[in-house]
C-alpha cells in the first residue's frame, strides 16, 4: 500500500529534534543547526514492511514564543515524536505540555517518546526508568536515540510510521 502522513517532532528548543530529523532524511549529522523558527517541513518517502510511505515531518519550534501556534502546525498530523533531551532534566519535566497540546489537537493519533543524545553517556541525568514510565503513563512506546550517531533514529520514525497505518 502508499501511504501519505504528516508526523510532527515536539519538544524544547534544543533537544536535538532538528538534527533527528536530518538523521532519518539525509543520514547526517550537523553541530551547527540554528534554533527552528515557527516550524521546518520536510519530507521523505520511506519503506515500512510492505508499505511505501510518503512521509511529512513537521520539525515544531521548541521556543515559547512559537507555542500559539502549536495547534495551527499539528492540524492534520496523525503521529508525534515528543523528544526530550537525555541531559537536561527540564527538557523532561516540560513533556506535559507538548503532549497536552498535542492531544488536545490529535486526541487518538500515536506519538512515541524519543529520549535523546543517547551518545553523551557521562551527561545522562534522566533515567531511562523514568522515561518509561512516563512513556507508559501516557500510553506511548519509549525509544532512547542519537542524532549524533544515528542510533536507533531510522526505527523511531518508523516505529511512529507503522502506528500511524495500524490506526488507519
């Protein structure tokens, strides 16, 4: 089957969702992404088990001045990557509010957890237990990932991708 589907990246400003989403369209890896300003679309077709999926990837702002227009960027998304930063404990205790407004938008469409920056292990300050279990509470899978290596970032993308079509 083809597929066409938007899924967006939420999280903080700075919790690697411009460097993941360049891993998993272009398998690069880059320091010097500048902060999104508003939202940054791209897109990549992909192949899911027997499925050709054209995918939209809506990479959101983190920066609250951009948080009024969450709602007007997730319309029409039918998955979420909420991403937090591995190292930095706010970029977790923020995740409420980027799942909320990503219910309150899309109330049924998936979303899956991403724990990033998996690659600087001395700096972990967020548990993977932790993680879990928020993951779990809130009803999502949980992936730890690297943009920087590119560790597991293909299989988030399309572990959301394959939710996605189960639901349709």
């Amino acid at each position: 089957m083809e597929y066409v589907m938007k899924i967006c990246l939420l999280g903080d400003g700075a919790v690697g969702k411009t460097s993941l989403v360049y891993r998993f369209i272009e398998n690069r890896f880059s320091t010097d992404f500048k902060s999104t300003l508003g939202v940054n679309l791209l897109k990549r077709k992909v192949q899911v088990d027997d499925n050709t999926v054209s995918v939209q990837i809506w990479d959101l702002g983190g920066q609250e001045a951009y948080k009024k227009l969450r709602k007007l960027y997730l319309e029409g998304s039918q998955g979420g990557l909420v991403v937090f930063d591995k190292t930095n404990q706010n970029s977790f205790d923020n995740l409420d509010d980027w799942v909320d407004s990503f219910k309150q938008s899309q109330e049924d469409a998936p979303m899956i957890l991403i724990g990033n920056k998996i690659d600087l292990k001395d700096q972990i300050k967020v548990a993977e237990k932790d993680a879990k279990e928020y993951a779990e509470a809130h009803n999502m899978s949980y992936i730890s990932t690297s943009a920087k290596t590119g560790e597991k970032v293909d299989e988030a993308f399309k572990a959301l991708i394959r939710e996605v079509i189960e639901t349709q």
